[in-house]
C-alpha cells in the first residue's frame, strides 16, 4: 500500500491540506478514514492524497486496520486518536512487524487531572502496553505535551495545530455581513461552534444577558441540541442574531466582521475556532478548560476566564467594548500553519523514502508559520 500509513477519522479542511503536502513532496503515504463524510457543517472537504474509506462496522475496520498495517512496505504508522478498537489493532500489529508507530491527540491535562488517581494510573498502564516505550508522540500544546508526560511518554515533538487554509476576509467583506445582518456600530461578539452543553452556550448568554449595553451583538453560528436555548435567547433579545450553521468557506466574513470572539466551554481538547479567529485579527475571550489557551491567547490578544463563570465574561465584555470603542484596534493576524513540513521530516528521519517523481516546490501558504 504505501510506507507510511495515516489512520484518521474523517477528512477536514484543516487536515487535508497537512496530508496533501506530504503526499506532494513525494512521500509514499495512504490515508484510511474511519468516515468519508463532513457532516460537521463544514462543506466538501475531499482530500487530494491517497486515500480510503474504510467502510462497515466495526468487525470489518478491523480486518481491513490489521491488514493494512500487515503490509511488508509498511515503515510508519500514524495514527490520528487512539480510542477505536481498529485502531488499537492496526498500532498493536504494527508493533509487532516492527514498524514505527507515531501518535497525534489533541487529549489535553486539563481535563485529565480532576479524573480519579487510580483511573489515570490504569489508563497510563493500558496507554503504555498498547502503544510501547518506542512510540513517537506529535504534541499539538503546551496541555497536550503535559498529558503526554504524565502517562511516561517521553519520546514527544512539538508540532502545534494550526489552519494551513484559515477562513479569512476583507474589511468590505466584513462590512458588508455587518450592514446585512444589521449588526451597527457597536461590540460584536462572535459564537462559532456546535450548540451544545459542552460549549459552556448558558455561560455566554447569561453574560451577554447581563452586559447591558444597547449597541452591542452578539452573533452565534452553528447548530446542535441546544438550537432551541439559543432561539429563545434571541426571541427575548433582540441584540442576538443567530446564523445557523454556515460552511467553512463561508466563515471568515463572519470572523472579520466580530470585535470579539467568545468560546466559553466546559470541555475543549483544542479549539481550532480560535486559531480561526485570529487569523482575521479578532481578539478572543476563552474559558480555561480550552485546550489552546495557554498556547494562543495571552493579555495582548484575549482574555482567559474561568469556566462557567458568566460575571467574569460579562466584565471582559465591558474590557473589550472599552478597547473598541478607544481605538478599534484589531490584534495582528495569526498567519496560516501547515504541520506538513515537520511532520514529512519527522517521516523521513524514521526511514520513510521521498520519490522526485511526485515531489514539487511546494505552495507558498505552506511555508507560512505562526
């Protein structure tokens, strides 16, 4: 099949293009995706690498898991989240046969650390027997580097999550969804995210209820269970505009037309949403179990708050209303990331071949860093 095999769960614009590259600097690699759908409302999102869909249930994942990684060209396995059963039998066959085996999360400590003692050391006991002293570990943050090392792997590298293609937009494009959607001159507040109770949805309206300032929006994209919460909220105020869920190429007039971004949740591994964000130079308000916090938000471009607390969310509002109204000042823009250059010479320094037949100058949004 090929020398390097990806095991991931769905294709996503934000992965594929990591993928693409590889596959475009020449490296023999196949992707198998557990689902070949986007059904998480971002749009077609189909990769241009080799690649299939591993299709049935869980019986037929498995088989098809173990054979791939029986494959004798096989040097390197992948493997984009570890909790799958097939998954767990293609890194164990790996293992046996001999080939490397590289892991990539976006599990985070911050989470883990309130779970009982005596469920962490069982879990770093199984983590250990499935995945072997000699897995590599691609670490996406600072909280994922740390659930890492609190289970004994110390064989990590740092490759952060970022967006190779970020939804971004124009100052007219902005202005223009701002005249459409009657948002004013005010503080706009953006919510982008599935609307369920995990994203912390009761937190913000609280707050943007309590916020009592006229001219302010608050603008929530998505869909999800809690649909109905939020259409309440927006009947019995009329600063709420709600936009349903929009496809990722339709995001970043969103984006750009937002004072601030707010992701309030109680559970976050990452939130590529942020990145998404300051891409287009918003300012961002996240609450501490959001995964990225510590590594992308700091007192210059945002505002931490502690979770589920709508007082402290309300006050930020105020901060923030208080900047934009003294200088509507955007914070600079967060650049594209594509991981694909560090993750192909981590490849490469593991054995994996890179054929000129198929290598080309890469395009130059890759090269770009945050």
């Amino acid at each position: 099949m090929a020398e390097v095999l990806f095991i991931v769960e769905v294709p996503t614009p934000y992965r594929n293009p990591v993928l693409d590259h590889l596959h475009v600097a020449g490296l023999d690699m196949h992707a198998l995706y557990h689902r070949g759908d986007a059904d998480r409302g971002w749009g077609a999102a189909v990769p241009a690498h080799p690649h299939e869909v591993v299709d049935g249930g869980t019986v037929s994942r498995c088989v098809a898991l173990v054979r791939a990684a029986l494959r004798p060209d096989l040097k390197v396995v992948c493997c984009f989240g570890y909790a799958r059963l097939a998954n767990v039998l293609a890194v164990l066959t790996a293992r046996l046969r001999g080939a490397q085996v590289v892991l990539r999360s976006d599990s985070n400590w911050l989470d883990e650390r309130r779970r009982p003692a005596v469920r962490r050391w069982g879990k770093r006991l199984l983590l250990r027997a499935i995945l072997g002293r000699r897995a590599r570990v691609w670490t996406v943050g600072a909280q994922n580097d740390r659930y890492w090392a609190e289970y004994g792997f110390g064989n990590r590298h740092l490759i952060p999550f970022g967006l190779p293609r970020p939804p971004v937009a124009s100052p007219e494009q902005a202005a223009a969804l701002r005249t459409r959607h009657a948002l004013g001159d005010g503080l706009v507040i953006l919510f982008v995210g599935r609307l369920a109770p995990a994203k912390g949805l009761d937190t913000l309206l609280s707050a943007f209820a309590a916020f009592a300032d006229p001219a302010a929006r608050l603008v929530i994209v998505g869909q999800g269970p809690q649909r109905s919460l939020v259409d309440r909220a927006a009947a019995a105020d009329p600063r709420i505009r709600v936009l349903g869920a929009l496809p990722q190429d339709e995001l970043g007039p969103v984006f750009a037309a937002a004072d601030l971004f707010v992701l309030p949740s109680r559970y976050e591994p990452w939130g590529l949403v942020v990145a998404e964000a300051q891409a287009n130079g918003v300012r961002v308000a996240v609450s501490d179990a959001v995964g990225c916090h510590a590594d992308r938000v700091t007192t210059d471009n945002g505002w931490v708050f502690p979770t589920d607390d709508a007082d402290r969310l309300a006050e930020v509002f105020v901060e923030a209303r208080d900047l934009s109204s003294l200088r509507r000042l955007r914070v600079p823009a967060t650049p594209a990331f594509n991981a694909g250059p560090a993750m192909a010479a981590e490849l490469v320094a593991m054995g994996a071949r890179v054929t000129s037949r198929r290598a080309r100058p890469v395009p130059e949004y890759e090269n770009e860093r945050c």
